[in-house]
C-alpha cells in the first residue's frame, strides 16, 4: 500500500515538472522599459489608526531618469512594498522634465528651497564627479550630470523634500538657459 502511494507522489512530481516545463514555455513576458533606470530613495512603514484597528501599509520613494537630460520622481503607497515601488516608478515615468546642462557640468550655481531643504549646486570642473551624499547624489546621476558640487544647506534629514529641492533646481537651471538663449538671439 505504501508503494502505490510513493509511486503517486513521484508521478504527480512529474506532472508537476513537465506543466511547469510548457508552463514556461507558453508564457510571453512583457517587455520591461529599459528607458528609465530608477532609485528607490526611501521606504517607510504608513500606519493609519482606524475604528477596527491599525491599517499598514508602505510608502515608497523613487527616482527615474534616463542619465540624459530626463528626471522624476513618484511617491505612492500600498500594502506590499513591492506594489508600491512599481506605482511609484510608474508615477515618477509620468513627472519627467528636462535638465538643461552642458557637455560635462550644469551652466551655472543654483539655490533652491523646497519647504524645509534648501540645496545649492555648483558647477565644477571635469572630472570633479558627483559630490554629494544621499538623494541628491541619486537625482543628479541619474540626470546625466557628470560633474557637479551639492551642498544641502539646512537640517532637514527628510529624504523626499531633498530629492525635491534638488528637481526644483535642476527645473530653475532649465529657465536660466532659456533666458540666456532669449538674451543671445535678441543681441543676434
């Protein structure tokens, strides 16, 4: 009795193998759009105190950006980290912009706030790199820029309003070509 049954189990084990075989097979994956790297900034654990109890779930910050002149940024949330981290993606594929900069560095030094972060990029020479730490750093390569000097100047150790800051600069930095372009064509 005991052998009939072992020779059932080995026998739906190969079931088993050869479906997950044509399983694989079968299946066509999407593509995954490699346009976009992305970074993911932050995740922190959202409780919401309800009638019946506590409410978890998770909230993610993600950076995406081509490494070419094209960034943003999503912030969403969900029960499973992993859920929030595509919506997030997702979101931040939809708030793109434009960085203006040179072949190897940003034109000019921008301060920018944004609530309580307050950064300040400097143009540096080649070969300087990125220097900067934390969410800055992640914005920037993830821009394209090559060589650059960031500064967060204030207390804020809020990640998501200093990858902020760092977008609105890098947004200011966008307006002072387009100036400079206006200024040249008019004398021109």
């Amino acid at each position: 009795m005991e052998k009939e049954n072992l020779k059932d189990i080995k026998d739906t084990k190969e079931i088993k193998e050869k479906d997950l075989k044509n399983f694989t097979r079968n299946v066509k994956f999407e593509k995954v759009d490699k346009e976009f790297d992305q970074k993911l900034i932050e995740v922190t654990r959202v409780t919401r105190v309800t009638e019946g109890g506590k409410r978890l779930r998770f909230r993610a910050c993600v950076v995406a950006g081509n490494r070419n002149g094209k960034i943003g940024v999503g912030i969403a949330k969900s029960g499973d980290v992993s859920v929030a981290v595509d919506k997030a993606f997702a979101q931040a594929k939809k708030n793109i912009i434009d960085v203006s900069f040179s072949s190897y560095t940003i034109p000019c030094e921008v301060t920018e706030k944004y609530k309580a972060a307050k950064v300040m990029l400097k143009p540096a020479t080649e070969g300087t790199n990125i220097v900067a730490g934390g969410a800055t750093r992640s914005v920037l390569e993830l821009a394209g820029v090559k060589n650059v000097v960031a500064k967060l100047v204030g207390t804020t150790k809020n990640k998501i309003t200093n990858v902020h800051a760092t977008l609105n600069a890098l947004k200011k930095l966008k307006e002072f070509e387009e100036i400079k372009n206006a200024k040249f064509h008019k004398k021109a």
